[in-house]
C-alpha cells in the first residue's frame, strides 16, 4: 500500500507526493534531506491517502 501526501511548504507551495513508508518519507523531508522541498523548510504533512497497488498502476499510467 502506498500512501499520496500534500505537503505546505513555508513559501506557501504546496508538494504532492507518493511513498510506501509515510512516516519515514515526511521526516525526511522536515530534515532537509529531500532536495525539492529542503529550501522550503519547515513543511508541514497537510494531506494523506491510502492508496493500493491497484490504484497506484492506474496513476502511474496517466502520468
């Protein structure tokens, strides 16, 4: 299962990402560690959602 976040970055962008390991994946990015959002310290997780491999194809092949 993975999992679609939205993150609020302090610019006031925002940053949609997908990840496996949510927890992990969102301290990353608050440690700086992920170079798309570390210039835009402090993000805040304002959005989740559980998403199965099924549904994660079907994006993948839109994208």
């Amino acid at each position: 299962m993975y999992d679609m976040y939205v993150l609020g970055m302090s610019n006031g962008q925002f940053y949609a990402g997908f990840a496996s390991d949510l927890k992990k994946r969102v301290a990353e990015h608050k440690h700086g560690k992920v170079s798309t959002t570390k210039k835009y310290l402090p993000v805040s997780l304002i959005f989740m959602n559980a998403i199965f491999p099924s549904e994660m194809q079907n994006i993948e092949n839109i994208c």
